[in-house]
C-alpha cells in the first residue's frame, strides 16, 4: 500500500476473536496539503474526518484502514477534502481492495463475491458500476458500420434484454438495454452519438 510521508502506520491491532486486522493511518501533525482543486501547495488542515477503509485481507484476517482524512482550506477554492493515494473519495475501499473486487467480478457472481468477503452487495455494486461507467464513457464508436439487434425476453410479455451487437466485430456488444425493439433505436442512437458514432439513412 502507498503509505508515503507526511502519512505514516501509527498502530495496528490483531482481533484474534473476530479475525480482523486493525491498521490506523495519520499525518504528521502540522503538514500541509496540496489544494485538490487548483493544485495550490502548502494549504493548512482544516479539519479531519475519520474513516474506516477495508483493505485486501492479511492471511484470514479482514483487514480494515483507519484514517483521519483532512479538509485543507484554500484561498481560491474554500474548504475542501484532500485525495489520499490508496483510496478513491467516497469509496468503502482501498484502491488495492476495489482492484480485487473487479478481478472477483469477471469470475463469479457479485451475490456470491459479497458471501466470500462478508460484505453486502450493494456496496460491491457500487464499486463495479464506478469503473464500468468510466470504461463505457471513453468508449470510441466512430469504427461501426453494421449492427445486428438480438431480442431476448426476459420474463414472457413482462421484460425485454435487447443487445446491439457490432456485426464486423461480433465479439463486442456494443449497447444492452432492458427495453422493447422499437424504443430500443432511440436510446441506441443516442448511445452511438455520445460516442462518435454517425447514422446514416438508406
Ligand atoms: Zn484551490
């Protein structure tokens, strides 16, 4: 893990019972962050917040960050949260934990990914639809030329899984929608528009 100064492990605890492993994370008192924002250097600790990380696990042991993040005060920007090098903001795991969440999820069900680690679901979800919304958002479809509409109902008459799918290149399923065809073609254009796709009528 990326523990670097002015950060450092001040304690760490082994609860033998539950089989959790405690690591407390702090900066030395009175550094200086860097503004998140503009970038400005040297900004003074605001205030701090405690919060709890769980981490990839030590042996058996589920093993949890706790750190006490700051608000640095810029001139420019105001109060603002700083970023910490192993975790992303907002996130319940660290950078190395979400890493094997999403190597779990092209393997197993995220249910049975939740039973392995003890954790709920939800949260895993929350996790795998940060970076796959990301990856999706940078996607280029300017290349598709000819596409191929594969309908399947889900529950008869209820619900309908419709894949657009890149006929040069059959491997990529280019748009997946849970909606009938014929409403299908606006979200789909819309979808190839917002990446550099272009329609063109015969
Ligand atoms: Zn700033």
């Amino acid at each position: 893990m990326n523990v670097k100064e002015p950060w450092q492990i001040t304690s760490t605890e082994f609860d033998l019972t539950s089989e959790k492993l405690n690591i407390w994370i702090d900066f030395t008192r009175g550094s200086k962050f860097p503004c998140p924002k503009c970038g400005k250097l040297n900004c003074s600790v605001y205030d701090t917040k405690e919060k709890v990380l769980r981490h990839i696990n030590y042996f058996q042991y589920s093993t949890y960050l706790h750190c006490r993040i700051p608000r640095i005060e810029c001139e420019k920007c105001g109060v603002l949260q700083i970023k910490v090098p192993w975790a992303r903001e907002k996130s319940n795991f660290t950078l190395r934990m979400e890493a094997h969440i999403l190597e779990l999820s092209k393997r197993m069900p995220v249910l049975q990914i939740g039973k392995l680690l003890g954790e709920n679901d939800t949260k895993l979800w929350r996790v795998i639809n940060h970076y796959t919304d990301n990856a999706r958002s940078k996607e280029d479809l300017s290349d598709v030329c000819v596409v191929g509409i594969d309908e399947t109902s889900c529950k008869k008459g209820h619900e309908y899984i419709t894949l657009v799918v890149d006929i040069k290149d059959s491997k990529s399923n280019i748009c997946f929608v849970k909606e009938k065809t014929l409403r299908l073609f606006t979200s789909f254009n819309k979808d190839l528009q917002d990446h550099n796709g272009k329609q063109k009528q015969h």
